[in-house]
C-alpha cells in the first residue's frame, strides 16, 4: 500500500512489535471538536488498493489508561478516500 505524506512532519506507520496485529499512526495536528472530542491529523493518505479497506481501531490503552474511544469506534478507509486519516477520540 502507498503511503503519501501531505505534513512535513508525518510519520510513517509502525509496529511497536514484531508480533503486533496492527500498526500504530502518530498525530501531527490537533484540531478540537465537539464537546469532549479532539481530532487528531496523520499527515498521511493511504492509496488501498480497489478490492481492499483499511481499518482504523482504538488501541485498548486509550480507553484502559485514558478513558478515550475512537468518536466512531471503527474507521474505515475505503480505496476511493484519498484525503488526510483523521482519527477522533472521544473521552467518555
């Protein structure tokens, strides 16, 4: 899958294991958004390949050490998205 950085400072996704399931984005904005909400840009855009979805899930410790959720509990990135990832956490 290609990656396109649209934020000088952007990162590339990562593992924090060799053994993990899913790899980890890291926030280069921070824009606030309805109450109890706060709307963090990757900096990325993801090229999935037609047949395909991404999926963007909350790792278990936001809600376990922070008491924060994705604002939509699954995002989905379909190969027709070609815009920023944005990822919404909500405080509960």
């Amino acid at each position: 899958m290609n990656i396109l950085k649209l934020h000088p400072d952007a990162v590339a996704p990562t593992y924090a294991h060799p053994d993990d399931a899913c790899f980890d984005l890291r926030a280069v904005s921070l824009r606030p958004s309805a109450p109890d909400t706060v709307t963090f840009g990757t900096g990325l855009a993801f090229d999935v390949p037609k047949g395909h979805v991404m999926l963007v899930f909350s790792r278990s410790g936001h809600g376990f050490n922070d008491d924060a959720r994705l604002a939509n509990c699954v995002g989905v990135i379909d190969p027709g998205y070609s815009d920023e990832v944005l990822v919404k956490l909500r405080a509960d």
